[in-house]
C-alpha cells in the first residue's frame, strides 16, 4: 500500500536487527506501515495494555469489579492496574501501602492474572484470548507465561489492537476513558529507563505521558499520549490529540539506541500526519 507516513520508513537507520512499524488512524484505518509486519515479536512490557484490556472485560462482564481486594493486603484491583498496589517491581513484597506511591511491578500485573483466572476459572492466557485476541482477528499473538512480559504478537495484529483502543467494540467507550485517564493523581516513582518522574502518571494499565520528561515518545506528542514501551525493544502510542497510534517491533532489547531513535521518529510520525 501506499503509505501516507513516509517517516515510517526511517526504521531501516535503527541498529536493530528487524523493525517493523504501522500508523493506525482513529477509525481504524491504516495510514502506514513498514518491515515485516507479520513477523512476531516478544513484546516484553507491551504485554501489559493487552493483559489489562482482558481484566477491563472481564470487568465489564460482572466476573470481578476493579474496586476489589486483589494483591496485597489494602489492595485492589484498579491498584494493580495502576503500579499503586505497594508491590515490587519483580518479587513478591510489599513496599508501600496501597495508593501512595507509584511502584511499577511486574508482580502486580501477575497477581492481576492469577486474580482473574481465579474470579472467571479461567487460565489468563485463555481468558485473554477469548476476550481480546480472537474478537480482534489477532491470530499471531500469544501469550506465554507472564501477563506482565511474556506476550508474543506482530506489528499486524497490533494494529488490530490500537484500532480497537482507539473506538471500542469490546469494551463501553467510558471503560477506555477511565483506563486512558490519570489513576491516583499526583504520585511520584520511577519510569523504567527514564528516571524519577513527578509526576509519574499512569491509566489503568496504559502509561500517560502528561509532561514527563525524559520520556519515549516525542515532543510534539501530546499530553494526553498514553501506551507502553518493552524491554524487548517495542512501543505502542496512542494519541488522542494527533487521532492516530503507533507501533514499532524490535529484536533489540531497549537501550540508549531506544531513547535516541524512538523520539525524532515519533515526532516526524506526527509531523507526516499533520500534513495528510
């Protein structure tokens, strides 16, 4: 197809191995996409929107409610989906009290699956393929171990994703809202790769760029961005102000390559589509 982003293209300079990345415009529509966009990828950490987009169903459909006790003792729901559950990052142990600081945890994201397989007596990995991942025609994308990090998919099928984000079919618009919006306001932590941020805001399983800097996503991104990026190398933004999202696979772990390249290719993805 012919690409309206022709930024998109610019991932052949990044000193990866394989790059793959796709524009999806807020109807759902692909505005561009570039690389091997049916070659699956480890997701890492962008496992997580896909993984908190199966609780919110599951949400919805009455088989638990986000103001539940889940994790630790104080904690709810929505607190894990939040990283303000008190959880480490990566061990089972508590390190603040529910609600008072922003904590990113892996663990936090496991006691979420564990939390849903128990309330739907359904495994995650199974829960999140019947309620997402099939409904969406994502056919590549798997999970395979850990709902924080193990997700396995294409630039293809998160296209799917991204379009879904951007006008829900599986979820009530309001759900996404509340998920794309600010959870505890005010709390300070640590972005991964980025340092101390304050604040270090985040939605219910999205990061929310509002005025962070350093951060992944570029300077002409919005405030109202919101997305995650993973260790393996990946990114998925939504804008909602720009009205379109973007994703861009790797097989190069994340690293200083990463905060150098993915900024400037961020902000000529927005430029190339302020000019369509």
């Amino acid at each position: 197809m012919e690409s309206s982003v022709p930024s998109l293209a610019s991932i052949e300079n990044w000193p990866v191995p394989t790059a793959a990345a796709a524009v999806v415009r807020a109807d759902g529509t692909l505005a561009g996409s570039y690389g091997p966009t049916r070659q699956r990828f480890p997701l890492a950490s962008v496992t997580k929107p896909l993984a908190a987009y199966a609780v919110l169903v599951a949400y919805e459909e009455g088989a638990l409610d986000l103001d539940e006790p889940a994790g630790p003792e104080g904690a709810t729901v929505r607190h894990l989906l939040a990283h303000t559950s008190g959880l480490a990052f990566d061990e089972n142990r508590v390190m603040a009290a529910p609600g008072t600081r922003r904590i990113y945890s892996n663990t936090g994201f496991e006691a979420l699956g564990d939390h849903l397989a128990k309330a739907t007596d359904i495994p995650f990995a199974e829960y999140l393929h019947q309620a997402v991942l099939e409904p969406l025609g994502m056919t590549s994308t798997s999970l395979e171990g850990s709902p924080a990090k193990d997700g396995v998919s294409t630039v293809d099928d998160l296209a799917r994703f991204a379009a879904e984000v951007q006008a829900p079919r599986l979820l009530d618009p309001r759900t996404v809202l509340d998920a794309m919006s600010v959870a505890y306001p005010g709390l300070t932590g640590i972005l991964p790769g980025y340092g101390h941020q304050r604040p270090n805001d985040w939605g219910l399983g999205f990061e929310i760029r509002d005025g962070k800097s350093p951060h992944w996503t570029g300077a002409l991104s919005s405030p109202r961005t919101f997305g995650h990026f993973g260790q393996s190398g990946t990114f998925l933004w939504i804008d909602p102000d720009a009205r379109a999202a973007c994703v861009a696979l790797t097989d190069r772990p994340f690293g200083a390559w990463a905060v150098e390249a993915w900024p400037p290719f961020t902000d000529a993805v927005l430029a190339d589509l302020r000019t369509v």
